[in-house]
C-alpha cells in the first residue's frame, strides 16, 4: 500500500511560483524509493522533471527546468516537494508525484510503479 497525495498547484502568471507538495506513506521514508515528479500536457507524452531518493543522493532535473526547480524532501514529514519558480507558459500541465521502490533513481515513467492523482498547473502569459 502505498499512498502519494499532491497538492499545490493552482494557476499563476509568467514569472510566478508556485510549490507542490506530495505526501508520501510513512514506510516510504523508511525504505528505499526514488521520489519523482512527471507532468504530462495534453496531447504530449508524460516526462520526468525531478527525481530524489528517499536515502539521499543525486537530484535529476530535465533541462527545461534547470535553474528554476528544486526537488527536495523532508523523510520526518514523508513529503516532497518541488519548489517551482520563474514560471513560463510551457511549464503548464498536470503534475503527477511518483515512487519507484529501488536502491536508484531513474527517469523513465514506466519504472515507477506508484502514482498521485496530480495536481493541475497553468502559467499564463
């Protein structure tokens, strides 16, 4: 059983900010899982923006994203996050928080097997 609930998405304009919180079970942060956050726009495919272990280790970024997003975790309160700011139009879609149980963290989306309901966001011009 595991469960990941996001929340924080809402709608700001360019240039805004927005953070996205996921809460995770519990055992989530007493184990090993990779924690990721996908988006998914319509009409295109599902990518990975940020991943992080629950163990600690490298963060994944996709490159679109870079230097604007932070990943980041708190095990005490089995939640992460992902700060989002200087938002842009391109950045709107549905973000989904993610686990893949595993030692590593990868950026597929066909190799996590736990997903959230998502969390809308829209970036206007």
């Amino acid at each position: 059983q595991v469960q990941l609930v996001e929340s924080g998405g809402g709608s700001v304009q360019a240039g805004g900010s927005l953070r996205l919180s996921c809460a995770a079970s519990e055992y989530i942060y007493r184990s090993n899982y990779c924690m990721g956050w996908f988006r998914q726009a319509p009409g295109k495919q599902r990518e990975a923006v940020a991943t992080i272990h629950t163990s600690g280790g490298g963060t994944y970024y996709t490159d679109s994203v870079k230097g604007r997003f932070t990943i980041s975790q708190d095990g005490a309160k089995s939640t992460v996050y992902l700060q989002m700011n200087s938002l842009v139009p391109e950045d709107t879609a549905m973000y989904y928080c993610a686990a893949r149980y595993g030692l590593i963290c990868k950026k597929d989306p066909t190799s996590f097997g736990y997903w959230g309901q998502g969390t809308q966001v829209t970036v206007s011009s």
